[in-house]
C-alpha cells in the first residue's frame, strides 16, 4: 500500500438530467407544461449509472458488418450490443421518435424535443431515432404510403429485426441521399430509378453514407425519367424476401460509434415513389429541416452534458489549497461555459416551439422558423466542438481519459454541425429563405423586437444585423457572418425576456456587447457568475 487515494472526483450518476430551470421554464412557455412528469421522468433515469452504462458499452461495442449467413446466404445485417436496443428500447417507447406526430396535444413536439435532449446517455442511437421523426412529413407526400407507414413510425414499440415492415410493431425510419461524386449537392447523384409496370420502381446505384442502415425503411433520391425524386424502399419487402440493399462496409468514424453508418448498393431495389417525379428535393427537404432541429437539440444537449460535468468536477476536486470551483478563474470558465448552454437551451425550446406551432397551421410562426432554423443550426453546433474542449479542459488530465467520459463527447461534438448540411450548407440555406421569402425576414426580427429596449447591447447588436443583411455587396461571401449574427440577438432577445437575469447580462456584454475574449473564460468583471454557476449544478434525482 504505497498511497491513499483522495482528491477525485466522485461519479455524476444518481442526479435528475432534467432538473435545468431553463429547460422546465421553457417546456412550460412553448405550450407543453403538460408533460413535465415524462420529462421529470426521463431524465432521472438519464442520471442512472445503469443507463450510463449503456452509452459506455454501446460505444465500446461498435456494430459490426454481417454480409452472409453461416450458410453463405446474403442476410445484409447489423449486430449490436445489448446495450444498444436497452437505449433504443428506451428512446422509442417514451416517443422519442415519431410519436409526436400521432399526438394532436399542442406542445407534443416540443414536448418531444425535451426528452430527446434530457436523453443524453448516447448520442449515436439519436441518429435513427431523429430520422424516424423526421420521415413522417416528408412521407405524407405519398398520402397512400403516409397511411401505410405512419402509424407504425409513431408506435412505441421497438422491434428490431429483418421483417416485413407491415409484420412489426414498430418501425425505424432512415435517409439515404449522399453518393460519393456528389456529397451535399444531391442533385450531382447518379443512381437510377426505372419505372416498373406494377407503379413501383427498380433503383441502381450506390450510396455513400446512409448512417442506421439496420432501420426498416429508407427515404432515398435517384433519378427517375422525370428527374431526381424521393423514393422508400425497405429493407424487406412485403413478401418478406429481402430487397437487394447490399451493405459494403460501415465506416470507421471519428465519433458516433454506438451507430452503424454504411456504403449501400441499390441492385435493383424495390422502391415506391415519394411525391412527383423531379420534386424529390422539394419533398426530402421536409425530412432534411426536421432534422436540423435535432442537430440543434444535440448539440445544446451535449453543451448541458459538458458544462455539468465541469462544474461537478469543480465543486469536488480542489488544489492549490480550495475546491476549484471557488477559484476566480475557473469561475470565470464555468460560467462563461454555463452561459453559452443556456443560451442553445432556450434557443432550441424556441425553435422547437415553432416548429410545433407551423405543423398546427401557423404561417407566422412557419415563417420564422425558416429564417430562425437555418441560423440557429449553424451557430449551435458551430459552438459546440470549442464547447466540448474547454469542458474537457476543465477536468485537466482527467478529462482526456476515456474513462471521463468526455473524450467521447469531444468526439460527438463536430457531427452536429456536419450533418444534415454544413456550416456553409446552412449559411446559404438561410440567404435562399431570405431572397425567397422576405416575410421570413420579417417574422425573425418581429420575434426579436419583442426585446426592444430591454438591453441597449442588444438594441445595438439588433440594428448591425438589419444594417448586414440590407447591403447586399458580396453577402454570399460574408453568409457566416450574417448567420452567426442572427443566431446571437435571437439568443440574446431570448435570454433578456425570458431568461435568468444574471445569464442574459453575461450573454449580452459578451457575445453581443463584446466585452469578452475569443476564449471560455474571458467574461467581464461585475457579472453574477455565482448564479449562473449554481444554474449549471447537477441536482441529485
């Protein structure tokens, strides 16, 4: 016996991921009060050094690749670990997935969106879960489909296995869009779809990069006599033979390893068609937006997950003689960490709130979603991989140890910001929302107004983004710009209305006021950072 261990840091389990003021205040103003208990309830067994486990072994474990049986027959399928369908499991049957749109309950979307961001055991089982969701409008294209296929993406049943889709309980939903000539730009895709007398198709070619490719079915483009549609094709066809989607290896990815993603085959795949021949952007769009939002929930997720375990680790872990969470400088970083979380919290209620609201009907707030959607989604998940490092840092070498758990959120964190468009994806994305829709423009900052006067930072912040986006020299070139300027008075108009006073002082004098660093940690004198650290404190369930 060489030494006594002492000074480390106690395991974060055994708290309630829920318990986030700005997370309840924000289920309560975007109409879904309501399901505070299933939220409450997730959330404390997000908290569970079991469900933790789960996401450690569902990583550690990665699927593997099974092309052929022991017989030599093609079977085309994924093995996961048990802790994998535990999460599954978990996500689909509290409605996760597609059961927001079977509830005609106001808020069930946004209702939706917190438990998948209290969820944050796992980020790779997120992935099927967000595109289940996501399939549902794109879907209703096809009303005869929609009818076939809905209700089963919105069944809380997780039933996993190579079937006939209309033979399960459940189903998962997946995208397949992305060939290697082509990346974002699907309209460079070469897979072809030949009409076949029966109404269905027969498509040839080869996909790039469909990530869950065990769901049941997928949404894919190819090119029809009438240009580039949207298809579903399953993985198993009515008859219960298997449809020739030949998985060709999964890819060996920085991050997101609990999830399989996979190079995919089409040898004339079975597919019904989606919407009308040409339109299959126009209808996949739909499915693209949806998980955009998820993007944004992810990532203001993973920002929560960063920050708590940073001020845990402070508040238990002292040196040069006190807790390191009394230290001015670490105080500094922790709430300059706990600000930046917040802001993506009460920015991703909001849009989830929107989004709600536009699938009941309402083209105002459809309006500003468009606008407010493509900007939140660039800066979010910009901010979260420098997020993610400065939370690893505050664990010190610790936190560069597997076992922190934070190298695997550090790796999650660029994911977000890649898929489903790009940084410049989605920088451009919001230009086009603007020259094709100047009532977008018109709804965000009617949205944002509502802050007017409240802080002069922002008044000010408000006046240099409308001045940005009325010169209209080179904007194409400065769209980041534009982007990351709108994200941040929305978040600011935000956090001055409804949020705690000491978070939005901070935010405004230095994200808006600029009053600060480029760093975490560079926040000005004369802010509360006592109470926006104890706001980031994991409270035990």
């Amino acid at each position: 016996m060489t030494h006594e261990v002492f000074n480390q840091v106690p395991p974060l389990a055994g708290h309630d991921v829920s318990a986030e003021a700005v997370l309840l205040d924000g289920l309560e103003r975007e109409g879904a009060g309501w399901a505070a208990a299933e939220v409450r309830e997730l959330g404390r067994l997000a908290g569970t050094e079991r469900a933790q486990e789960w996401g450690r072994l569902a990583n550690e474990h990665p699927p593997v690749l099974r092309t052929h049986d022991r017989y030599g027959r093609r079977i085309d399928e994924v093995e996961f670990h048990p802790a994998w369908h535990e999460l599954m499991d978990v996500a689909v049957t509290h409605g996760l997935h597609g059961s927001a749109w079977a509830d005609e309950r106001p808020g069930a979307h946004v209702a939706r969106a917190a438990k998948f961001y209290v969820w944050r055991v796992d980020a790779g089982h997120g992935c099927p879960i967000s595109m289940t969701y996501a399939s549902v409008p794109a879907l209703r294209a096809a009303p005869e489909l929609a009818a076939e296929y809905e209700p089963l993406l919105a069944a809380r049943e997780y039933d996993f296995g190579l079937r006939a889709p209309t033979a399960k309980r459940g189903l998962l939903a997946g995208m397949s869009m992305t060939e290697k000539q082509g990346g974002s730009d699907v309209r460079a895709n070469t897979t072809r779809a030949e009409p076949s007398p029966d109404g269905t198709y027969r498509l040839v070619g080869h996909k790039w990069f469909t990530s869950a490719p065990m769901c049941d079915v997928f949404l894919t483009l190819a090119q029809a006599p009438g240009g580039l549609t949207c298809f579903l094709v399953p993985r198993v066809l009515p008859d219960g033979s298997l449809n020739p989607l030949r998985l060709m290896r999964l890819k060996d990815k920085l991050g997101n390893r609990s999830n399989a993603s996979a190079e995919v085959e089409y040898e004339d795949a079975v597919a019904w068609r989606v919407g009308d021949e040409g339109r299959g952007v126009r209808t996949i769009i739909e499915m693209v937006n949806m998980t955009r939002l998820d993007c944004v929930i992810g990532a203001a997720s993973g920002m929560r997950l960063g920050v708590t375990t940073a001020v845990h680790h402070a508040t238990h872990r002292s040196a040069f003689g006190r807790p390191l969470v009394e230290q001015p400088l670490m105080r500094n970083v922790l709430a300059d960490l706990a600000v930046e979380s917040e802001a993506a919290t009460i920015t991703m209620l909001r849009l989830a709130g929107a989004t709600d609201r536009s699938v009941r009907g309402d083209e105002a707030e459809g309006a500003f979603k468009r606008l407010a959607l493509a900007a939140g989604k660039y800066w979010i998940c910009k901010r979260w991989p420098a997020h993610a490092a400065e939370a690893l840092e505050c664990l010190g070498g610790n936190g560069y140890v597997e076992e922190s758990g934070m190298p695997r959120l550090f790796r999650e964190s660029p994911l977000n910001s890649i898929w489903e468009g790009s940084g410049n994806v989605a920088a451009l994305d919001l230009l086009r929302a603007m020259l094709r829709e100047p009532q977008a423009v018109d709804a965000f900052f009617d949205e944002v107004g509502r802050a007017g006067g409240a802080d002069a930072r922002l008044d000010a912040a408000v006046k240099e983004a409308k001045d940005d986006l009325a010169d209209p020299a080179a904007i194409e070139y400065r769209a980041r710009r534009v982007a990351e300027r709108l994200a941040l008075v929305l978040q600011g108009s935000l956090l001055v209305r409804h949020g705690h006073p000491a978070v939005a002082d901070a935010f405004c004098a230095s994200r808006l006021g600029r009053d600060s660093g480029a760093a975490f940690g560079t926040l000005p004198d004369g802010l509360d950072v006592g109470a926006i650290i104890d706001r980031a404190a994991p409270e035990e369930a």
